[in-house]
C-alpha cells in the first residue's frame, strides 16, 4: 500500500504536470495572437517543480519552444537533475 505522504506527492506532481502542460499550450495559443505571453522563467519553473514531463509533452504536441536551444539546454538542466535525485533516493539505504 502506499503511503500517504507519497499519495499527496504523487497527485501534486500529476497536478503541476498538467499546470505546465497548460500553460505551454496557452503560451503557444497567445503567441499566435500576438497576446500576452507567458515568460520563459515561469514555464521554467513548472518544470523545476516536478512538471518536466508535462512540459515535454505539450512542447511536443503544439511544436512549442522546440528550437530555442537556451530554454532546451535548460530544461534538460532541469530533467537531469530531477532524475538524480530520483537515482539517489531511490536507492536502498546502507
């Protein structure tokens, strides 16, 4: 069974996931319309906070920010270490 501390991390990250799925979407809609946009550094952040995969996958499905090397090299940044922390603690304990 799981926890429940891990069950609020888990919904909490699904949850910013799909807020940064969002707001790649809304930017690319806003860029379109010369509205408004949203900044680099909060999409960023989503990403930052557990949303990379999110991020990811809504750059991919509207071709959002997929050739602007800075954000990218960023956010791979981001994905690798979110994925050693992952690599750290999922490791069994000495």
């Amino acid at each position: 069974m799981v926890s429940p501390t891990w069950l609020v991390v888990g919904v909490a990250v699904a949850c910013v996931n799909v807020a940064a799925l969002a707001a790649c979407v809304v930017d690319k809609r806003r860029a379109q319309t010369r509205r408004r946009r949203i900044s680099e550094r909060s999409l960023l952040a989503l990403a930052a906070l557990g949303g990379s995969p999110g991020l990811y996958a809504g750059m991919l499905a509207v071709r959002h920010k997929t050739r602007k090397l800075p954000f990218l090299l960023a956010l791979l940044v981001i994905v690798s270490l979110q994925a050693a922390i992952v690599f750290v603690l999922g490791r069994p304990g000495p």
